[in-house]
C-alpha cells in the first residue's frame, strides 16, 4: 500500500488528539496490566487505530488525488497557454533516431515523430506523455520553422 506523505501529515494533523489518548492508554495499559491481557489490549488498541486510521486515510487520499488531479489540469492549461505564446521562440533539436526536442524559456517538449505521443516539462516539471492536439501540432510546426 502506497501512502503519500501528506495524506500521513494531515490524517495526524486531523487525528492527533485520538493518537495522543491511544498512546496514553497504551502506556498506562503496560504500566498496569500484565503478560497475556496486557499484550491482548495493546493488540486491540493497535487494531482501532489502524482500523480507525485505515478508513480516514483512505477518504484524505481520494481527497488528496482530485486536488492534485485539479492542479495537474490547470498546469496544463497553462501550459497549452505558454506553447501558443513561445512558439515563436521555440527551437528545435531533431535527432538522427527520429526523436526531437523543443525547448523555450518555459517547456520543453520531446516526442518522436510520427508517435502521436510527445513528454512536457513546464518550468522544469514533467507534467506526462499527452496526445499531440492541435495547439501541440502548431507549437511543433512553429518550432520547424524558426529552424
């Protein structure tokens, strides 16, 4: 199970007062109580808290994934943006294998030609592989013919 760091942040963030009275409880549990019903509330404690936790951490991560989903969209918004307006000074790198780089102050896009396919960085950050639409396939030409 693969947990981002911040859906651990703000489920302590959120819960830490239950987390302090369940550790309070467990250390009072170990100072108090012996052997075997020790060691069987310490496993029952635990076993709310990651139940407990299981349920919450789940709901913070789907809350976490469509607002990351939503920057992730406005980025490439703004992305698409910044493509009609540098490509006047986009320049192109085209390499003997059929790969091609363009690169302007903002992005960089590489792809191979003929794929339908090319990767974009804006301001340094990889936002995926995109299908090449129009404004992409405009950005490339303008980009072919500053060459």
């Amino acid at each position: 199970m693969d947990l981002n760091v911040d859906v651990w942040f703000e489920f302590l963030k959120q819960n830490w007062l239950v987390i302090v009275v369940a550790l309070v409880v467990l250390l009072l549990v170990l100072n108090f109580v012996k052997t075997v019903i020790k060691w069987a509330l310490v496993a029952v404690i635990a076993a709310f808290i990651i139940i407990y936790s299981g349920i919450s951490l789940k709901d913070i991560g789907d809350a976490v994934t469509t607002v990351t989903d939503q920057a992730v969209d406005i980025t490439k918004s703004e992305a698409l943006e910044m493509m009609k307006k540098e490509a006047t000074e986009a320049e192109i790198t085209q390499n003997g294998d059929g790969t091609f780089t363009i690169k302007t102050p903002n992005l960089e896009v590489t792809g191979n030609d003929g794929d339908g396919k090319v990767k974009v960085k804006f301001h340094g950050v990889a936002l995926g592989e995109w299908k090449i639409n129009d404004t992409i396939e405009a950005f490339i030409q303008e980009a072919k013919r500053n060459k």
